[in-house]
C-alpha cells in the first residue's frame, strides 16, 4: 500500500515538518506500508537532498514551465535536482484556482520528461443520479494521458479524488462499496488507454477525500484501491500515526 501525505498549507512550522518527517521514518520503517511525504515547496528542501530513509519526497505542485526566464516558478528539473520522487498535478485545489485540463496536460508531460512519477488528481464536484460523474472522471484522465506515449501513461498513478469528500471527517467520506466501483471504472478507463489490456492492472490508483484513522482500514479493504492520499489527517504527528497504524 501506498499513502501520499498531502499536507497542502497545513504545516506552517519547520519544527514540525521535521516531527512529521520523523515520525514518518519511524512508521515506515515499522511497517510495510510506502509512505511519500509532500510538503509546502521550500521544506522539500529540509528532507530531499540528505534523505536516505524508506521515505520518499513529492512535491505538491509544479510548474509547466521548463528553465529559464520564469519568475517564481518551480520546474520539474529543480524538483528532480532535490531528490524528489513523485509530484501530485491537477490536485482540486490547484483546479480551482483556474488550471484547466490543457495545462494540467503539460504538468505531467513536464513531470514524466524528468523521470518523476506523477500523481494525476482526478474528481467529480458532486454525483448525480445519471452518472455524468463518471463522464467527468473519464475526461479527466483522458485529455490528461493524452499526449504521454502509451508506455509512459503507465508511469501515471491516479488518485481519484471525489471533491465533495474533500476535507470533511471519515463519516462523510466515500462509502466503500462506491469506492471499489469507481478503482473498477478508472481501470477499464485505463485500459482504453494503455498499450495492452495488463497496463492497467499494474499502474497504481489511489483514493483521496477525508481519509482518517477510522475508515482507512475499511476503505482499503473493501476496494481493490493501491493506496491514499491523505490531507489533514497527515498534518498532525499523531494523525498521520493512528492513521498509518490503522492501515498496517
Ligand atoms: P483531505 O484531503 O484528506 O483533507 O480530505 C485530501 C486531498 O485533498 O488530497
């Protein structure tokens, strides 16, 4: 299993990006869960270069920009140079503020041209009785994979992200029966899109939205999901050990 903390703007404090950090080592080195840590930007730069633990780095962001004359921007090559493994794109918060599918698009192609692996965030806004939902899923993952050669698609994890499970509790997350139906849809959606049909069994999906302690267990066992991205629940010390605890 795979979890990717996601600590958004959560984690304002260098003290405790490094109790996080911390704790994270001692929790991945006690269980067999991968555990990639995705701090604010500038604390990358705390961790990655001197990293030698189990942990991995990922960036939470990144620039669609490669080199060059380009004022606060934070490329792919920059990341790569820190020692940053994975890279989260088209993440809803980061679609909300106006990226569209085109730029989320070149993100990744940036991302997989350095050898980074990417973290493709694909979600619905609301469901519907027509499921249009999955219409939006599909989309999503399409116009994202689009121009990537059918063996670097495979690089591509994806984290289904629905928003209206966003940052609320356990309670209001997704039921697990709805979450192995939609690892399935995202699979066959693959599968239209990889190079042969097994592609798609050997590329990683994620479930994200209020992921806690006390539905993670069930979500991973109930679903044929990969792994978590997991955002405030990952933030605290505490948390993100009941969490990681809950799971192993
Ligand atoms: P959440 O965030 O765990 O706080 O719901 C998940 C995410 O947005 O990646």
């Amino acid at each position: 299993m795979l979890v990717v903390a996601n600590w958004k703007a959560y984690v304002e404090d260098a003290a405790k990006a490094k109790k996080l950090f911390a704790a994270a080592k001692r929790l991945a080195a006690a269980t067999r869960i991968s555990i990639v840590l995705a701090p604010s930007a500038p604390q990358i730069g705390l961790f990655a270069l001197k990293n030698v633990s189990r942990v991995a780095l990922g960036a939470q962001d990144v620039s669609e920009a490669t080199g060059g004359p380009q004022t606060g921007e934070m490329t792919a090559a920059v990341l790569n140079s820190l020692g940053v493994k994975y890279v989260i794109v088209g993440h809803s918060e980061r679609r909300a503020r106006g990226e569209g599918d085109a730029l989320i698009a070149t993100k990744l192609e940036r991302v997989v041209a350095e050898g980074l692996t990417p973290i493709l965030c694909v979600g619905e806004q609301a469901r519907d009785s027509e499921g249009s939902y999955l219409r939006v899923i599909r989309e999503q993952i399409s116009s994202a994979l689009a121009p990537l050669s059918p063996k670097d698609r495979t690089r591509v994890i994806i984290a289904y992200e629905p928003v209206w499970a966003i940052g609320k509790s356990a309670a209001e997350a997704i039921q697990v029966t709805d979450l192995a139906e939609m690892v399935l849809y995202i699979r066959k959606v693959l599968a239209e899109l990889y190079p042969g049909k097994a592609g798609s069994d050997r590329s990683l999906v994620l479930y994200g939205g209020s992921v806690e302690s006390d539905n993670i267990r069930d979500l991973a066992g109930g679903s044929r999901v990969d792994g978590f991205l997991v955002g405030h629940a990952s933030a605290e010390p505490a948390t993100f050990s009941a969490l990681i605890k809950a799971l192993a």
